[in-house]
C-alpha cells in the first residue's frame, strides 16, 4: 500500500521520469497502393476459399441427413 500511496505522490508531484519513446508509431508513405491491391487479391482468395468451405459443408451435411434416414 504504501508503495501506491508513494507513487501517487510522485506523479502528483511530477517527480516521475516520462514513458520511453518505444511505442511511438511512425507513418510511411501513404501511396502504397501495390499493398492495397495485394490485399484486396488475398482478400478475393479468402473469399472464394470460405464459400468453397460452406459448399463442403452444405454437402456433408446433406449427406449425413441422408444417411440418417
């Protein structure tokens, strides 16, 4: 507790030493339209991906309700 109550009054005091500077985030150029195109691919390939994921189970399931009867 009391090393709260220190702390406290060290900051209220202004005694404590400032944040490092490793989490400073820094801007690259904004014209990195390749990068933009390169998602929007992976994304399209996602895509086709998870509806190829839904057909397959759209199939085993209509299988296994087959079956079942």
């Amino acid at each position: 507790m009391d090393a709260i109550s220190s702390s406290s009054s060290r900051s209220s005091r202004g005694d404590e030493s400032p944040l490092p500077d490793s989490h400073i985030i820094e801007m690259t150029n904004t014209d990195g339209s390749p990068n933009l195109d390169m998602m929007l691919v992976y994304m399209e390939t996602i895509k086709d991906e998870i509806r190829l994921l839904e057909r397959n189970h759209d199939e085993l399931q209509s299988a296994h309700q087959k079956r079942k009867k």
